[in-house]
C-alpha cells in the first residue's frame, strides 16, 4: 500500500477489529434471544426460527471474512510501503 499512512491503517484496522466484535456480540445476542423466546410457540415460531438460524449462520462469515482479509492486509509490514 504504497504511499499509506501506517498509523492511520493500522488505526483503521483495529476499528474494524473491534466492530467485527460487536457484530458478533450482537448477532450472539440476537440469536440467544430468538432461541430463548417461549412466548411464541406452533409452527410460525419455529420456522422463524429456523430461518433465523439460517441466515445468520451464512451472513456472519460473509461480513467476517472480508473484514478480517482488509485487517490482515493492513497490519502486514510487509504489504505497507512507505513512500
């Protein structure tokens, strides 16, 4: 990344770190939420259910992934050049 501020990469790569937390935090609270709810019982609760558990299986690794590629990239001293 030739002509990159270091400090500011590195910056930038330690808040996607710690969003890519909160987004799991979140999702970890979401999904115990959705499990825990007894209020809400037949077939329209389960198979809400079973889609939640679907979709967010799938869309965490597809948020996580890339973040964590641009975090790796960034925090590389060797990908960073200093002009």
């Amino acid at each position: 990344m030739e002509g990159a501020d270091v400090v500011q990469l590195r910056t930038l790569a330690g808040q996607l770190a710690r969003s890519a937390d909160q987004l799991d935090t979140v999702m970890k609270s979401l999904h115990s939420l959705v499990n825990s709810t007894t209020q809400w019982r037949g077939a329209d609760a389960q198979r809400f259910r079973s889609q939640w558990i679907s979709v967010s299986a799938r869309m965490l690794p597809q948020i996580s992934a890339p973040a964590e590629e641009i975090m790796k990239s960034f925090e590389s001293p060797a990908r960073i050049v200093v002009a």
